[in-house]
C-alpha cells in the first residue's frame, strides 16, 4: 500500500495538474511531500518500532494514512492536496521499516537479503497496481472515487495487523528510552553507516524520484506515448524492480553465506543504473534502458541487510529507519528539483518541454554517480565481514 501511494500521481499526474493549476515545480511538491514527511518522522518511527514492536506501531500509523487518503481524496485545492499527502506519508511511513524490522527478529541473518527482497517485491507488486489496473479503473470511475477505494484498503490492512499478527519483540526489558535515543546517537555517527546511507540516498534521489513521476511524463513529453502505453510502461518498469528485487536479495544471501561481502553487488548494480540513466541523458531513447536502469538501481537496498548484520538485533527499527531518512530526503529533494528544472523551459500543449529533460535527468544523474563515488572510495572499510550481534 506504501507504494501504491508512492506511485498513484504518476498516473494521476496530468488530472491532478489540471484540477489544482500547478506547474510543474508544484506537481512535483505535490508527489514528493510524501517522501518528506515519510523522512521526518523516521528516527521516532524507528525508535518506537524497538520500543513498541512492529506490529502495533504499524497498525496505528495505517489509521493516519486513512485520514490523509480521505482528505486527499475530498481536497479542493492544491494547499489541501499537499497537506493530505504529507500526512499520508507520515501514515505508511513504516510500513517497509516494520517489516524490515519483524525479519531482523524473526529470521536468521542469511535469510535477510532474501526477506528483504520480497518486501520491496511486495512493494512492487503494489505500484504496478497504480499502472494499467488503475488507468483500467480511471476510465470508469473518478480519480477521487479510486483513491478512496485505495484508503478503504488500507483500513482493511490496519486491522489485519492489530488482530492478526503476532508479536515479537527483542528490547531488552531494562532498556529505557534514553538508552535507545543514545544507541541512535552512535548508530548516526558510525562511519560504516554514513558510507552505506549517504550512496542510498543519493541513488534513491533519482531511481525512485524518477520511477514515482517522471518517468511517466517522459514517455508522454520525449517518447510521444499516449496515456494507456505510458501505464504499460510503468508496468515493464515495475516488473524489472521486482526482478532486480529478488535476484539481488537471493544473490546477496547466497554470497554470504559462502563467506563473501555483497558490497560488489550492491556497487555493481547501482553503477549499471548510473551508466543507464546516462544514456538517457544523452539521448538514447529506450524503454529497455529505463527497465534496466530501474531494476538495477534495486542493488541499492542490500544496504539495509548490510547494515542489519552490524548492529544489534534491539537496534534494528533505528538502523532501518536511519537509513531511510537519507533515502527519502534524496527521493524528496531529487522530485522536486527535476519539476523546478522543467520548468525553466516554456509548456507545449502536449506537456513539458522535451528539451527540458537531459538537463533535469542529467541532474540527478550527477548526484547518483557522485554517491558511486562515495561508496566504492569507502570499499575497503564496507567490504569486511561482520555478523550481527544477538
């Protein structure tokens, strides 16, 4: 459901735009709002998620989501959009960080990777719901009728979690909220942890904020496809994350459980991406290149299964969603900035100027290789073995 939020305005996105009047710096405040409150609230999400347990605290912030969605649905202006998006962010905000922290206590640590895997799979799964189902549905019923129908599920779900799924817990009983703020405090200052978490979000600054918006207005601005092949794209995207998803989390855990660090795989992949979002940038126009770059750009999240065999399983709510925070900051930061840039250019009828985008792309492109960068300067510090404590 977290990713059906996160990728419902790509296909809303030319209704939405003409309903509230918004350029495209305010389409892109408007999807990307979610990936900041998402950001702000992750360092209490993660340390509540160690104190309360994933269960409850998810269930709890799926209510917050229903409201966001309702108001969302009923907004009549753009202000009011904007504000029901954040607090829908802040309401699915830990639905991948709960589940990432329920396989550190359920699962063994050569499992992981594999976990990992299938829950951004699941997430997947949930944004090719948002492509051809949804433009399916748009054309007999109103986006606002739709979106409601996307909230009702999410009810369903915070339920399912309240009175279905059991508890599991790995907080020390003489473990006080200030010993855990503190354990954040170290966790933050780690070089380890910022050599992981600042690439992530510097990947995620364009994969994601490309894959949940921009992709979509490229095929229709440069590539010339009309709203239903946009949704058929979309879809091919989705299904090559979910392949990048599976293949990295099984290759990563079968790597390590021979003894091998999945660091190469992690900078492997993500320099596949940079190489083909380069090509884009350049003016080779294909939808293989954006499938690729997509799901190899997936590579990224073996961060968090990296860093989960580091710390402490009574930290892994904090470590997950520190992690996150630099990620979504950079799919905030990185939506945002591509509307500003296309906005430099005059409209056309159809959209935004074509010419527009290589300069966008190529922005965002430059700040993911950068983080390649980073990480692979930091390979002899990333790349030792480590297991996580009990």
């Amino acid at each position: 459901m977290s990713y059906v939020y996160r990728m419902v305005n790509a296909v809303l996105a030319p209704t939405l735009a003409a309903e509230f009047g918004l350029s495209a710096a305010g389409l892109g405040l408007l999807s990307s709002v979610y990936f900041l409150s998402f950001a702000v609230v992750q360092l209490p999400v993660g340390v509540a998620l160690d104190r309360y347990g994933p269960r409850r605290v998810n269930a709890a912030l799926l209510l917050v989501a229903v409201a966001g969605g309702a108001w969302f649905a009923a907004a009549e202006s753009a202000s009011a959009a904007i504000a029901a998006r954040a607090l829908i962010g802040l309401g699915v905000s830990a639905c991948l960080m709960a589940a990432l922290t329920a396989f550190v206590l359920w699962y063994p640590p050569e499992r992981i990777s594999t976990m990992t895997g299938i829950a951004f799979s699941a997430g997947a799964v949930g944004a090719m719901t948002a492509t051809v189902p949804l433009e399916l549905l748009l054309r007999a019923w109103g986006w606002r009728e739709a979106f409601l129908l996307i909230v009702g599920v999410t009810a369903v779900l915070s339920i399912v979690f309240w009175f279905w799924v059991p508890e599991r817990t790995a907080r020390r009983t003489n473990e006080g909220f200030r010993e855990i703020v503190q354990g954040l405090s170290a966790l933050l200052r780690d070089p380890v942890f910022l050599r992981f978490a600042i690439p992530l979000g510097a990947s995620q600054t364009a994969a994601v904020a490309l894959q949940t918006l921009w992709i979509a207005t490229w095929l229709r601005d440069v590539a010339q496809w009309n709203p239903a092949e946009v949704a058929r794209g979309l879809l091919a995207v989705n299904v090559s994350m979910i392949i990048g998803y599976m293949a990295f989390g099984r290759a990563a855990d079968a790597w390590q459980r021979r003894g091998r660090s999945a660091f190469p795989l992690l900078a492997g992949g993500v320099a596949l991406s940079s190489v083909c979002l380069g090509l884009i940038v350049v003016g080779v126009h294909s939808m293989l290149l954006w499938c690729v770059f997509v799901g190899a750009g997936t590579a990224v999240v073996l961060a968090y299964s990296l860093l989960a065999r580091r710390y402490p399983k009574a930290m892994a709510g904090r470590v997950n969603t520190a992690v996150n925070v630099v990620g979504f900051v950079g799919m905030f930061g990185g939506q945002w900035a591509i509307g500003m840039v296309l906005d430099r250019w005059p409209q056309s009828t159809q959209g935004y100027a074509a010419e527009a985008y290589p300069w966008a792309l190529g922005m965002v492109w430059a700040i993911q290789f950068a983080g390649l960068a980073w990480l692979w300067s930091g390979r002899a510090l990333l790349e030792r073995p480590s297991t996580s404590a009990a």
